[in-house]
C-alpha cells in the first residue's frame, strides 16, 4: 500500500490542488518555501494530529520553543488552516481546511484503494495590533473505503486563482451524496486511527487496536530522518523503542505524595498553632495571675496599714492613761510638800528676824553688800574687757587666717578679702597680741595691778581696728559679700533639689510601668481623662513596643520624634480634644492624632515587604493605622548608598530620607519610649542623672555650708574700745580696796550663833522648796503627755479614716475588675488578702505589688507581641485570636488590656480544645490513609509497573532482532545488543524489585519509614530521591526526572553489532565517530526495519510502505547516500517522500521518480493579507536519461580536473628550472 496522491485544500501558504506521489518523490526548493508543508500534511493524515505523536515542522527544531527566527510563528494545526506568517493570515476570516491523502495497493496485494480525510475549521480571534490567536473550533476525520477522491470533492466555487471550499459541517453529506462508504469520525481520533491502520493492512474485517494503531503511528513519525543520529543508544532509545506514557501515574503519587506532605505540613502547622496558644494561654494566665496578685498586694498593704494604726491607737490610749495616773500622783506629793514648806518659811523668818535685829550685823551687811556690789560690777567690767579682748584675738587670727590663706577663685568678696589684707598690713599684731594677753592674764587671776595696765597700747590698737572693722561689717564690707554669696550658693541647690525630685518622681512612675512622657502630654492626658472620661485618652508610646530581637529600635524612634508622644482619643471626640488642649489649658503643647482620617488613609495602603512597621509590635488599630498611614512607606535599606536610591527610607544606624533629603535620626537608649526595655533604658539613664545632680547639689550645700560658717564668724568678729572699759575697772578697784579696809576693822564674833540658826532653817526651806517643785513639774509633765496623747490620737484617728478610704479606693478597683472580667473572684482576693495581713508588713506587700506590676507588664507586652505573631502565621479568619482592650475608669492601659485579655483567654481555651479533640486527631487519621493510600499505590502499582516495564521492555528489540536477521546491506547485518543496566538506575530497578517482593509477601512496609531496616541502604536511598523529586518545587525538573526513573529505556545501554560474511564483528558504539555514514547507514536500516514491524510489512497482508526523509542526508556523502537510498527504495520496497534543497539534489536526481520543486510567487489579488504563495512544480523525472546525463558530466569534470593538475604540474617544473 502506498501514497497515490495528496489533496490540499486551503492547507497553510501551498496553493489548493491534488499532488501526486511516485514510488520515489523528491520535495525540493529553498529553505523556508514550504517542503515541510507536504510532510506535515501526510504526518496530519498518519497521526490524526494527536497529541505527544504528532510533530509539525520537526526539520526546523521548533518543538517547545515560542516562536521562529525571522518572525515566523510556531506551526500548529490552526496556524496551517488559516496560513499565519508574521501576524499576518492568509485567511483572516477563518478557514475550511482539508487535508486528504488517496492510498492504492500495490499490485501483488489483495486489498482496495481508499482515502483518508482530515477536515478541520479554524477561527482568528484578536486583532493585528494585539497579537493573533488562531483555534481550532470543529475537526472531523473521515475514511472511504474502495474510493479515490479528487480536490473537486472539497471545492463549493472556483473564481479564477480563488476558491470556496466546502464547508466543515457539510463535508460529510457531500461526500455520502458521492461515494457508496463514508466513515465519519467527528473528534474521536482513536478510532479514526483504528481504522486508518486497519485500511492499510487490507481493510474489510481486519481489526486494530487503538495501542496497536498509535504505536504504528508513533513509529512512522519517528521513522522520519529529521536529523543526524548522535549515538547508537540515542538512536535505540528515542527511535526504536515506543516512549512509555507514565504520566498520568506519576501525576497520582505525586499528588498522593504532595497530600501526605500537604497533611504532614498541616500536622506541623497545627502543633505550631498549638504551641503558639499555649505559650499564649501561659501569657495571659501570667498576666491574669499577676495583675490579680498585683491587686491582693494592694489591698493586703491598704489593709495591713489600717491594721498598724488601730494598733496605733490603741498604743498611744493605753500610754495616756498611764500619763493620767502619774500627773495624779505627783499633784498629791506636791500638796504634802507644800505644807511642809509652809512650816519652813515660818523658821526661817524667825532666824532671819532675829539676825536682823542685832546692829553689828546690820553694818556688817550694809559693808558686804556694797563690796558685793562693787565686786559684780568689777566682774562685769572684767567680762566686758575678756569679752572684748576674745573679739581682738577673733579679729586678728581671722584676718591673719585671710593673710596667709590666699583666695583661690573669683567670687563677689574677694574685693573686700583683699581691702582687709591690706589694711591688717599696717597693724602691728605682734605688740597688739602681747598687750592683749598682758591684761588677759590679770584679768583671768582676778587680781588687778593698777600700774600694770597696758591702756596706751590697747588704746593705739583701738584706732587701728575701728577702721578695719567698718571694712568687715559694713553695707559693702566681707560679711556682707560672702552672705550674698552663700544666698546664691543656697539658691543653686534648691534648684538642683527641685529637678532631682522631678527626675525621682519620672523614675518612679518608670518603674510603676507608665512611661516617661513630656510634662505637658501628661497634663493634657490627665485633663481630658477628667473632662472627657469617654474619649479614652492614651499616649501613642505605650501602644507599641518593638518586636523582640529587633535592632531597629533606636532608628526608628528617631525617626518619630515627637510623634510618640501623639494623644490618641475616639474619633467622636478628636475636635472636642484638640479645642479644650488650645482654649483650655493655656501654655500646653499637646498634639492629638487624627484616628479616624488615619484610619480611612490606612485602609488603601499595603505596608511594602520591608516596611520598617514590621519591626514594631502595635496593639491598638487607631495607633496603627496612624502609623501606618505616616511611615507605612519608609522601608529599610541596607547603608547610604542604598538610602540615596528610595524615596522614603530607614537605614538601621539612624540614618533617613524623605521629602527629597537625607538626615539623621537617632534616639538613646536613655530617652527611648516604646516597650519595657525602654522604660528599663530610661529609668537607669534617670537614676545616672539622679545621681550627677545629687552629687553637684551636695557639692553646693558644701560649699553653701562652708559660707554660712564664715558668714557666722564674720558676724560674732566684734572689736569694742577696751580703753575706755580698762579705766572704769581701774576706778572700780580702787572703791573696792578702801571697803575691804572698812570690813577689816569691823568686829563680828558675837553673832556666829544666829548665823548658825539661820543657815540650819534655810537649808529646811530650801530641801521642801525643791522637793515640791520637782513634784509639780513632773505633774505638769504627766499632764502635758496626756495632752499631746489625746493630739497624736486624734491624728492616728484621722490617718485610721484615710486608710479606711484606701481599702474603699481598691475595693472599687476590684468592682472595676468584675466588669472588665465577670469571671474574677473578689471575695477570695479578699479572703487571701486578709490572712495575709498577720503575716507580710506594709512593706512587704508594697514590694509584692511592684514587683508583680513590673511582672504583669512585660507579661502584657509578651502577651500583645505573641497574639500579633499568631494572628500573622495563622492560615485562616478562624484560627486568628481576637483582642480588643476594654475601655476602663483607670488611667494605666493595663487595666484595659485586663479587660480584653480574658476573652481572648477564652477564645484560645477554646482553639485549644478543638485542636487537641478534633483537628489534630482528625489529622492524625486523615495522614495515616493518605500514607497507606501512597504505600500501597507506589508499591505494588507504580513500582510493578516500572519493573514490569523494563523486563519487557527488550522484547520490541528481540522481535526487532528477528527482523533485522532478514535484512542486509551488503555484506552487512546488524543485531541490537541491550544487555548492560545503566548504574544510575539500577537501584531504583532494585528498589522496585524490593517493593514487589514484599508486596507479593505481603511483607508492611512503611514508605515513609523505610530507613528502619525493612529496605536495603540503597534502596532507602532511592527512595528518598524519588520522594524528593515528588515533592521538588521545581515541578518542570521534577516530572522530567520522574519519567527518566519511570521510563524502562533509561535503564540499558544500547549498541548495534555488525557481522560481516568474513566473520568480523564490531561495535558501532565504540567504532562510530558520528561524522555520518558509519552510523547513518545502521541508522537507516533500523528505522525501516521499525516501521516494517509496525506495520507488519513481512506478513502476507498488505501493509504501508511508505517513508519519509527530511534532510538528513547533509552528512552523508553522494555514494553511501544513494546506496541508503536503492536499498530502502529496491530492496525493501519502501517508498520514499525525501526532503532536501535544490543545490544538494542535484547528483541524486537520478534516484527520484517524481519530483514537487517548490517555490513562493507573489501574486496580485489575494484575498488575504499575505501577497505570497507556495507553488508547486510538479514533474515525473526520467531516471535512465538522467543517469546517462550525470555519467557525461562525471567525465567532463574529471577530464577538466585531469588537465588543470597536469597544467600545475608543468609550471611548477618550469619555475623550477628557471631557479637551477
């Protein structure tokens, strides 16, 4: 059975006509005119166009890429319909396409002509400018059995070069009206096929099977010599043998594959869910556990203080009434001493009356008492001078001081230091101290010399000091200087005092875990929280905090400035906030955020991948959404360099860009706002200044002290005259030494009796008088207590009342914490509270409540930075944690993140139940079917496959064997040698060999655990790179390497053996260069003997014999190509469609019986968009006149060659000769 002819109808760029076939056809012309047209048809017609057979214009190496060098496009079906080149179609406005093909037996066969159809419509849709898109909308085949067709079949109309071809949905009818037998196939290829193959084989009742009609199929198309052959296993292994079709099976392990790891990933996802919400649920019970233990420390110190002061008073009540009892006491021995001393005074006025009575007393008294009198005014004037002399010795050694200590600093007295310097100069203080100390010592001994006294010398030194003293003590004098002095001193230090309070009381609040804001925020804050109580003012610092780990904190502070210190309030009352900070409180600089517009800005905008907010974890949406709509935007980029190029960006060591500039932005540790560490940062920057001031403020109190000290001394130098004081006690001695010589001559013995009497009675008087004195006072002191008792007790009553108020204050905290938490227990707060007050001091409980607040804060800020990280990993709306703080009366955020954080407690509780009952559970089951399911289906259905397929796989090649023993070239024959496995896929063969040994066993076997020992170390090892290419996300490598492994011609090498009738023998795998006819040849005669196997060309049936060639003789010489050519054309009775260019046709004209020369023509009219068609000239060639015609010429150009060399010869010899 043979081509006959080739109908084409509106077929690509060839003009529509009939195209007859000899037994040997050469297709020639120029690259790119259209030869491959005519083989594409006939693989059109051989292969229905079915996928993975079909290969349009296999010649130009276009399968898998986009599109054609110069503008062409790929070929396919639609594009040959409508006649696409460059975007332009030859047919526009769609296309009724035929393609048939009349077969004739030869004629030693008993079978019948027939023609085979393949109808196809195509559509264009887009235009030019967008690119055309060409489809396929309707394809039928169809067979007609015993008829030849002829292309007036397929034509409606003929107007001059222009025709109407039938259309696609009336072929059918059309050809039904014509011929006796028209088989229809309408889009079902496997039976077109069928009986395609079934016609060629004889027709009639003879049957082929769908795999039977594609394999003959597969192997016509790769019977066509496209191209050179690259080596005996490439030629065995991609030509000979069918490509298996593993596919769809490795699409289903893959997909059963991807599911176990899909369901393993779930199983990971879930246990990290898991694991997030437990960490979570440890968060907020911490949290929960703290704040509440927080609070019971409060109300155990609240509680405790009160103890201590009903203690208190009941200490002071007792101490009264002690005091009660003694100030009655006393007053009694007070009472019984006074009548004693009564009886005292009546003795004593006796004595002393009779004493009184006797004359030489009365004088001896009168003497005494003028000589008492004299000698206190002695002792007076006496002081006066020591007084005065103590002020001249003070003078003078604190001005010697001022002489030898010079003054080291500038300072407002060192003017008057230095006055006073100058004029102790002139003093001579010397003689001034030994004058001084001359009288001093008389004084001292209580006996005055009158000719000893040194007046003339104190009185010289009393004109000195009178001027220098005016220097000390005057408006401008020194006192005066180092008062003001120390006044400034004293001034500085209360201003260091005053900051010093400001920073501890920062530093505390620091540690009480509110943060550091500028005093005019807080103001601010404080005022709208009493104005506005529902406007839940809060500072945006302490809504974010950084994410942990995070080094961009410092930059990004910077970065915001004063921003962190925005007040956000509730949208309805941002006006009402912003108009009470300005007209209200005059002189604050406050700024409150404007939510709502934020919110609105933020909800069109996506933070970038490297967005610096990824940094920040931030709990409160208005806050967010501020930030994100201000510096959403600023993405963070590596250095300067980088920086230069971004319109707004953040570089980690502080440095920005923005508004078309670059600047620095940096924040210390010690003034950095967001999350606990910075408060930590803060407080410990706090306590440093803390400690700076406090060391300058004491250094000022010193030197403060140190002038108050001199000031005092200057104050207490004081120089009066000691002259005019020296005379008076000269005068005053002189009285007493004449009454003392008056005393001397006075007799007094006669009284010693009375005297006697009196001193006894007095001594009585004076014993009573003290005793009741000492027994009044102490009265008085008892009753003086008993007062201040009743004073300390009505304050220890009034603190009682205020601690009262304390434990009121927290237990309306604890109200507060029922309706932010329903499910809170006061009364066991209470409960523990109380028995705890016997136990823990006011202290103690105070330390308790700080230290659990420091804890309940970072517990929250974990708490916040976990929840954001959840929510972000979470794979639905379902698994993500809701947290919403609740609006709460007190002012720390605390409270309201209380408020949020039990529901999200209970939500978490929840997920967690869910998880640990159900999803994780069903997991579990849903992974263990799905790797039993992969199990089974990978061991005893792919892995037998795979197995079976390369042990069967040699049997094409023995049957292939068989044929080629009937078959030579020659003195040649040729064998196909398959033995040898390839190395690199043993071991999976060996691995498949283990998996079905088991299976036929029944031996469980775990895929996923097959390291354990029931596989071999490599199978195991095999096993896990199939797994891993199941599983590669490079999907294109993966399922290319899996039909490697799965393809059972990967597993051998192949060669070709050449036997010689000499009896030598060769190995083409090893002999071959690959340069062309060592391989070629073998090449060839493979092919043929395929395709005669496919099609049964050795049984007695009819059969095809048909061939094609597309330039694939480049590399082979003029001989060896024509001795290919007769033996496939003579000797096997192939017929045989070659494809080459005119310049390499020439010298094999004589080989071809019919020849298709082709050519474009640019003809005027078309109806399309292309001016340019295919021509075909075709001519039936004489082949006995063009042998005789290329001997002639052989001769000729021989000739020719003969007498140029011998021409070169001769001149050579010449040249020569002329040279000796």
């Amino acid at each position: 059975m043979k081509l006959e002819k080739l109908i084409l109808i509106n077929w690509g760029f060839v003009v529509s006509s009939e195209y007859p076939f000899g037994n040997a056809t050469l297709l020639s012309g120029s690259t790119g005119v259209g030869k491959s047209s005519f083989q594409d048809a006939i693989q059109l017609i051989m292969t229905g166009g079915k996928q993975h057979i079909n290969v349009f214009n296999s010649a130009q190496d276009e399968v898998g890429a986009g599109g054609r060098a110069g503008g062409k496009v790929r070929r396919t079906l639609a594009t040959y319909a409508i006649g696409m080149r460059d975007n332009l179609c030859a047919r526009p406005f769609g296309s009724h396409t035929y393609v048939a093909a009349v077969f004739s037996p030869e004629p030693d066969e008993v079978a019948e002509a027939f023609t085979a159809v393949v109808a196809v419509e195509a559509e264009v849709s887009c235009s030019r400018e967008q690119g055309r898109n060409a489809e396929v909308s309707r394809k039928q085949y169809l067979v007609l059995p015993g008829s030849r067709l002829s292309e007036a079949d397929f034509i409606a109309s003929r107007k001059g070069a222009s025709i109407v071809a039938v259309p696609v949905e009336e072929i059918y009818v059309r050809l039904r009206q014509r011929y006796p037998k028209v088989l229809f196939f309408e889009n079902s290829i496997e039976d077109y096929l069928c009986k395609l193959y079934a016609e060629f084989r004889g027709g009639g009742k003879t049957l082929v099977g769908p795999r039977e009609a594609e394999a003959a199929a597969r192997a016509f198309v790769q019977s066509i010599a496209r191209k050179t052959v690259g080596s005996v296993d490439e030629l065995i292994r991609e030509q000979v043998l069918a490509e298996p079709d593993f596919s769809e099976q490795i699409g289903h392990i893959a997909s059963l594959m991807q599911n176990v790891q899909r369901l393993r990933k779930i199983a990971t996802d879930l246990q990290a869910s898991q694991q997030r919400l437990e960490k979570l649920k440890e968060h907020a019970d911490a949290f929960l556990a703290a704040f509440e233990e927080a609070l019971e420390a409060e109300l155990g110190e609240a509680l405790r203080r009160k103890f201590d002061v009903e203690r208190k008073i009941e200490g002071l009540q007792q101490t009264r009434r002690q005091a009660h009892a003694d100030a009655e006491r006393e007053k009694v021995l007070a009472e019984r001493h006074g009548k004693a001393l009564e009886r005292a005074t009546h003795l004593l006025a006796a004595a002393q009356g009779r004493l009184n009575g006797n004359p030489v007393a009365q004088e001896r008294a009168r003497i005494d008492h003028r000589i008492e009198t004299e000698r206190d005014n002695r002792s007076g004037i006496a002081a006066e001078l020591l007084g005065a002399l103590q002020g001249v010795r003070n003078v003078l050694s604190e001005l010697a001081v001022l002489a030898t200590q010079p003054n080291q600093e500038e300072s407002a007295y060192k003017a008057a230091v230095d006055r006073l310097v100058l004029d102790l100069a002139r003093i001579d203080i010397a003689n001034a101290r030994a004058a001084v100390k001359q009288l001093a010592t008389q004084l001292a001994s209580g006996v005055v010399e009158l000719s000893l006294l040194p007046r003339d010398r104190l009185a010289d030194l009393d004109a000195e000091l009178t001027p220098l003293m005016e220097r000390v003590h005057g408006p401008d004098g020194l006192y005066a200087s180092v008062t003001r002095e120390q006044g400034r001193q004293q001034d500085k230090a209360q201003a260091l005092q005053e900051e010093i309070e400001g920073l501890a009381k920062r530093r505390q609040g620091l540690e009480d875990g509110r943060m550091d804001v500028p005093d005019a925020v807080e103001a601010a804050v404080t005022f709208l929280e009493s104005k506005y109580p529902g406007a839940r003012p809060r500072v945006l610092c302490n809504l974010v905090q950084p994410r942990e780990g995070s080094r961009w904190q410092n930059a990004i502070e910077g970065l915001l400035g004063g921003n962190r210190f925005l007040i956000l309030v509730e949208a309805d009352f941002e006006a009402r906030a912003i108009h009470a900070v300005r007209h209200e409180l005059r002189g604050i600089a406050a700024s409150v955020m404007q939510g709502e517009l934020a919110r609105q800005r933020a909800a069109n905008q996506a933070l970038p991948a490297d967005s610096i907010l990824h940094e920040l974890v931030i709990t409160d949406e208005t806050a967010r959404a501020y930030l994100i709509a201000s510096y959403g935007r600023y993405v963070k980029v590596r250095d300067a360099e980088a920086l230069r190029r971004v319109p707004q960006g953040l570089t980690v060591d502080g440095m920005a860009s923005g508004g078309f500039k670059m600047f620095t932005c940096w924040m210390e540790d010690g003034d950095l706002a967001f999350g606990a560490e910075a408060r930590r940062k803060r407080a410990v920057r706090l306590g440093r200044d803390i400690e700076e001031k406090t060391r300058e403020m004491g250094r000022l109190k010193t030197k403060a002290a140190e002038l108050a000290g001199w000031g005092e001394r200057l104050r207490k130098l004081n120089c009066s005259p000691i002259a005019p004081q020296l005379d008076a006690l000269a005068e005053t001695q002189r009285l007493l030494n004449s009454l003392a010589a008056e005393r001397a001559s006075l007799d007094d013995s006669g009284i010693k009796t009375l005297e006697r009497r009196l001193a006894r009675a007095q001594r009585l008087f004076d014993g009573h008088l003290d005793l009741k004195g000492r027994a009044e006072r102490a009265a008085g002191e008892a009753a003086g207590r008993a007062k201040g008792l009743d004073a300390s007790i009505a304050e220890a009553e009034g603190e009682l009342d205020l601690r009262a108020d304390g434990i009121r204050r927290v237990r309306l905290r604890m109200v507060e914490l029922v309706r932010l938490n329903p499910r809170f227990a006061p009364a066991q707060l209470e409960h523990r509270a109380q028995e705890a007050v016997a136990d823990q001091t006011a202290e103690q409980f105070d330390g308790r409540r700080r230290q659990q607040t420091g804890l309940y804060r970072e517990r929250r800020e974990a708490f916040e930075r976990q929840i954001e990280e959840h929510n972000r990993l979470a794979a639905s709306l379902d698994e993500r944690v809701s947290y919403q703080p609740r609006h709460s009366s007190e002012a720390e955020y605390e409270w309201q993140a209380y408020g949020g954080i039990p529901e999200s407690r209970r939500q978490i509780v929840a997920m967690l139940d869910r998880l640990e009952q159900v999803r994780i559970l069903n997991n579990a089951r849903e992974l263990q079917d799905a790797e039993k399911n992969f199990n089974n289906t990978f061991s005893t259905h792919f892995a037998l496959a795979v197995r079976t397929a390369v042990e069967q796989g040699i049997q094409p090649l023995k049957r292939l064997n068989e044929k080629l023993k009937r078959l030579a070239f020659g003195e040649d024959r040729f064998e196909i040698e398959y033995g040898q496995m390839v190395k690199e896929y043993k071991k999976y063969y060996d691995l498949f060999q283990e998996l079905n040994r088991l299976a036929e066993t029944q031996t469980p076997v775990d895929l996923f655990s097959a390291a354990e020992g029931v596989l071999s170390g490599d199978g195991a090892v095999a096993l896990d790179e199939i797994k891993n290419l199941l599983l590669d996300p490079n999907r294109e490598y993966a399922l290319r390497r899996l039909r490697d492994i799965a393809d059972y011609r990967s597993y051998r090498h192949y060669d070709i053996r050449k036997y010689s009738e000499d009896g030598r023998e060769a190995s083409l795998a090893k002999m071959a260069t690959f340069s062309g006819g060592e391989l070629m040849t073998p090449a060839y005669l493979v092919r043929a003997a395929v395709l005669a196997q496919a099609f049964r060309q050795f049984e007695k049936s009819a059969s095809l014999r048909l061939m094609m060639i597309d330039e694939a003789f480049d590399k082979m010489d003029e001989a060896r190509t024509a001795a290919v050519m007769r033996y496939l054309n003579e000797n096997l009775g192939l017929q045989l469609i070659v494809a080459m260019p005119s310049r390499a046709s020439g010298p094999l004209l004589d080989l071809f019986t019919f020849e298709h020369r082709f050519s474009l023509m640019k003809v005027e009219g078309l109806a399309g968009e292309l001016d340019k068609v295919t021509e075909v000239d075709s001519s039936a060639l004489k082949t006995d006149y063009l042998r005789t015609l290329w001997a002639k010429r052989r001769d000729e150009v021989k000739l020719e060659a003969e007498q140029e060399f011998l021409l070169q010869e001769a001149r050579q010899q010449v040249a020569t000769g002329l040279q000796t």
